[in-house]
C-alpha cells in the first residue's frame, strides 16, 4: 500500500546521500531479505543465514516510520457511490428487457460487450449500492407494463 513515492519519505528525503543512507536514517530496509533474514534448511539441519549483527545503526528520521505507520493504521475509504454511466446502464436495460440477460447482452446499448452474467452482476451491484432507490426504480415500472397489456 505503501510506494517509494510516499510523502513522508519525499520530504525527509536528503539529495546529497545515497539511497542506502536515505533508508537507513528513515529506518527503512533497503533489502528487506537482509533486514528479516530467512532461516535456511539444509538436509533437515536448520541453519541460520547471516547470523551476524553489524551493530546497531542510528535511525535519525524516526517520524518517517512513525508518520507511515499510521497512515497505514487507518480504515482506507470506501466509495460509496456508482458511476451515472453503470447507473443509467442499468437502469436502461432493466427498463427495457425485465430480467431477461440474453436479450441485454444482444442490445446495441450494450456497448463493453457484456454478458448474459456479467449484465446481471452489474444489476445485482446496484441493487446492493441502492435498495431503496432499484426498489422504487422497480415499482415505477410495474404501471407502464400493465398498460401496454
């Protein structure tokens, strides 16, 4: 979830060091295979692999992990609207075809070439995004079609 190009390492970022040093003061892992070493199993003998310490290092820009700790600690935000394209689609092809998905997938609106499954998945998409409103969508329907019988 977190990039390279995150903020917080862009502003702690010093241009006259090496990236190795940038990480290190940050206390960032530039090889994360070095910083958690992987235990290596050799014919049912467990070896550690590099089990030396090159001492502690200084971390000079703690806020960096600090900053991105908590962001990263943070409920991410879910959107909780469709687009008016997929709504108007819908809305289209229910109008039109009911609940018939073979005959959606053959009408010339049906531009992305969906299928029978992926139309009704869309459906169901907005029927779970808006209940109340595919209910009421639903209930204006009911008259039209009982006066083209």
């Amino acid at each position: 979830r977190l990039s390279p190009r995150s903020s917080h390492i862009r502003h702690a970022w010093d241009p006259h060091k090496s990236v190795a040093q940038n990480l290190a003061e940050m206390g960032l892992a530039e090889d994360p295979n070095k910083a958690v070493p992987i235990p290596k199993k050799l014919s049912g003998m467990e070896v550690e692999s590099d089990g030396q310490q090159l001492g502690k290092k200084i971390v000079r820009k703690p806020y960096v992990v600090n900053e991105m700790e908590l962001e990263a600690s943070l409920p991410e935000k879910k959107s909780n609207t469709l687009s008016r394209d997929l709504i108007d689609y819908v809305r289209y092809m229910i109008q039109n075809h009911g609940e018939n998905y073979k005959e959606m997938a053959r009408d010339e609106k049906n531009y992305y070439q969906d299928t029978p499954k992926q139309i009704k998945r869309k459906i169901n998409v907005y029927k779970n995004f808006y209940p109340e409103e595919y209910k009421d969508f639903i209930a204006s329907l009911k008259p039209e079609k009982m006066e083209v019988q």
